[in-house]
C-alpha cells in the first residue's frame, strides 16, 4: 500500500467511481428510512448493514453492536502505517428526524436525484456524511493506500433522541474500540456560507453547546373550573414559562466564540479587540450582516419552551401541570443556568433535567484544526475557514467521555441562496451533487493530511 505519511503531492485516489458512488450511497441511504421518533420505535439496522456491506467489501472488518434489537451500530478500524500514532475517529449517524411527506416537494425518502441534487430527509442530516465516508475509503482500497493514523470509523443509530442506544451505548459498552482515539470529525462543519459582498466562509465548528432538557412541574389545589383559586397549577406553570421565554440572558464568550467574532470582524474590516474588558458583541454582531448568523445563537445560554400538558376537562382546574423546555448551555454557563432557572421557575415550579449533554469545547489553534482549515481551502482557495460553536449538539458529547476531541467537519461546497442551516430538520432537504464531490475530496485529503 502507498504511503501517505510523507506531504501530499497533489495526487489523489479519488476517481470518477468515488463520485458516482457518493451520490449513489447518499441516494440509497436516504430510501431506508430509519425515522427516529424519540419513543424507541426507530429501526437503524438496514441501514447500518447497509453500510457494513460496503465496508467490508473495502477490506474492512465492521462489527454491528445493538443495546435493542434493531438499533444498530456499525465500527470499523482502518489501521494506519505509524502504530505509534494516535487514532482517528470518524462518525456519523444513521437515523434521522421525522418528515412528512404532504409537506414536501418530493417525497423525503425517494432519495431522487433530480437537476443535480439529492433530494430527501437526511440529505445533509447526516446521511450525506455518511456516504463520504464509505466512498472515501472504498477510493482508498482500490488505490492502495492507507493514512498515518488509525481511523475507527462508527456509524451510530438514535443521535436524533437520546444516543441510548447509539454513541452512549458504544462509549459505555464497548469503550475498547475506540483505543487511541484522541479526537474526531463528524457532522455540522465545513459547510459554504455566503456572507455576502462576495465573501465566502467555511465554519468548522470547535465547540459545541450543551444539551439541558428540562421538565418543570407546577403542584396547586384542583377544584372546579367556576371558582376562585390562588393554587392554581396551570397558572404558576404559565407564569414561570412566560419569564422563561421572556428572559433575557446575558452575554459569555467561550474561547471558540471570541477566535469566530475575531476573524470575523478581520475579514468585515472592522477594528474589534475582542478581549477587552470593554468589548460589545452584539455590537460587533450587528455589524457582521449575514456573518452574524454563524455566532449569534451561541453568544449566550437559552431556554425555549416547547410542550405544555395541563388538565383533563375544561371545567376542572387540575392539581398539577408540567411543561417542557430546551434549553441550552454553554461551557462554562452550567452554574449560571442552573441558578436562572432556580430564579425564573420560582417557588412554585419544580424543575429536573429530562436529558443533560455537558459542552465541549475544541483548540482552535491546534494542529488538527489547522489541517481541517488547509483541507478546505486547497479545494476553495477563495473561501475562508473560521472556527465556530454549533447552538446544537452531536454524537461528540458521548464519545467525549472517552477523551475524544470532537470538531465538526462534513465539508459541502453549496451555491449562493443555498440555505444550509434550514436543511437540518427542515422541509425540501437536499444537497446539490457538486457539493458531495467537494465533500469527498475535502474529507480524503484532510484524513491522508493527519
């Protein structure tokens, strides 16, 4: 096999049958529905054997894992030349949110291709990463060539609900796959943003926010809807909601969110020392345009209220009600969330976390951020990489108690008007064909390169 560990020299194994299979792969991935309702119902194992089929046929020896049967995971070691090396890990999810297909142009899991894209649910979310992956190291069986490092690839199932039976399972159950593994790539990152005036960035996320799903439970007095109750439950829950949802939070830079406004306000040609005791964001950010969409929604913690239960009959005041909220947090802002929902929810209101994710956070002056920007930008020279905090969260929270590193890095290179953060969970999902290709030479060169 050739060795890659000496500098790239141009050359690549990517070949016209990687580019076909990445649309192929995408296209078929997305026909398996593996729609993950949250209630446990979801079925992830065609897909993951579909994708431990072409593994295997690349040399590969995948293992498929399940906690529940159907829920099913996917890991594989390619072994890299230097032994010595740290591991790499790669993943991505199989499972994908609901779709309804009234709503839609196409049908979510026709996986049709239709003027150059690649239409249903899971075309960028993630099933589109996904398929990089396999057309990635199928490329690199029929060339004969293998990376540095380790690289444990793992297709997970339930990322979209819980990770129980998916990347928390694996990290609790089988943590022994993933030895040597210090840091890794998956979804969210990479992806073309179009700033306007010509200016096109390329966020990579190195931090994420943490998850806090929270159910709040009002206890009052039931009685009969026509008279008078000072302990009315559905009451104290919509008052401790309304100032939940009219809270104000206060602004906390973390380390990736001060490196984001710093290029960003570099490349807006604005003067913004970003460490100064005095430093406004949201003045910054309302200089940005456009750019200010990549960090607004993580300039602070939040809490949005979601789902309300209260009552049984319209003439009966119950004696309990409970809502639910998602909240997020940032690292460093656990306490300050914890203490503003003690304060907002009041003595009324009790709240417990239904789901908790810690934050990560990633270097962003590190080396391998460093190849992840040089990746990018070997195939878009006129693009700019700049680190950014995903508002959401990923599979990396769970492998992260093994002491993995995770960056989001699923390059795309998308037209203008192409509206990349609506496609996630959003109606009409697609991902334009020239975009996968970028993709596929993004992600070869950046795993020859680590």
């Amino acid at each position: 096999m050739a060795d890659v560990t000496t500098p790239i020299d141009g050359t690549t194994p990517i070949d016209d049958r990687a580019l076909d299979e990445v649309v192929t792969f995408t296209s078929e991935l997305i026909r398996i529905d593996t729609t993950n309702r949250g209630g446990g119902d979801c079925q992830e194992r065609p897909a993951a054997e579909y994708a431990a089929e072409r593994l295997a046929a690349a040399g590969l020896e995948p293992v498929l894992l399940e906690r529940t049967p159907g829920r099913t995971n996917v890991v594989a070691r390619l072994e890299g030349t230097d032994p010595s090396a740290d591991a790499l890990l790669v993943h991505g999810h199989l499972d994908v949110v609901p779709a309804e297909p009234d709503d839609w142009t196409v049908h979510p899991f026709s996986g049709e291709v239709r003027d150059g894209v690649v239409w249903g649910r899971g075309a960028v979310d993630m099933k589109n990463m996904d398929a990089m992956i396999l057309a990635v190291v199928r490329a690199w069986a029929r060339a004969g060539v293998r990376p540095r490092r380790d690289i444990v690839i793992a297709y997970t199932a339930d990322e979209e609900a819980s990770a129980a039976d998916g990347s928390g399972f694996l990290a609790d159950r089988h943590p022994d796959l993933f030895d040597g593994c210090t840091e890794g790539i998956s979804e969210s990152g990479a992806f073309t943003f179009h700033a306007g005036h010509g200016m096109t960035l390329y966020p990579i996320a190195a931090g994420e926010r943490g998850t806090a799903w929270l159910k709040l439970t009002a206890h009052g007095r039931a009685g009969h809807g026509s008279k008078v109750n000072r302990a009315n439950a559905v009451s104290r829950l919509a008052g401790a909601i309304a100032r939940i949802g009219e809270h104000e939070w206060p602004v906390r830079l973390t380390t990736t969110v001060r490196a984001a406004l710093a290029e960003l306000a570099a490349l807006h040609g604005i003067d913004a020392d970003v460490d100064a005791a005095d430093f406004d964001a949201d003045a910054l950010m309302s200089k940005l345009g456009t750019a200010a969409a990549l960090v607004e929604p993580t300039v602070r913690n939040s809490a949005n209220p979601t789902m309300l239960d209260a009552g049984y009959k319209i003439n009966v005041i119950p004696g309990h009600a409970t809502a639910f909220v998602d909240g997020r947090m940032l690292p460093g802002g656990e306490a300050e969330f914890h203490d503003t929902m003690d304060r907002l929810t009041g003595p009324d209101v009790e709240w417990e976390f239904h789901h908790r994710e810690v934050p990560l956070e990633a270097p962003v002056d590190s080396p391998t951020f460093a190849k992840l920007r040089a990746a990018v930008e070997r195939f878009d020279p006129a693009g700019h990489v700049v680190p950014y905090c995903m508002p959401g969260g990923t599979d990396a929270k769970q492998f992260s108690r093994l002491g993995i590193t995770g960056y989001g890095f699923s390059p795309l290179k998308l037209p203008p008007g192409f509206d990349y953060a609506a496609m996630f969970h959003g109606v009409d999902e697609r991902v334009p064909v020239e975009a996968l290709h970028f993709g596929v030479h993004v992600l070869d060169h950046y795993l020859r390169s680590a």
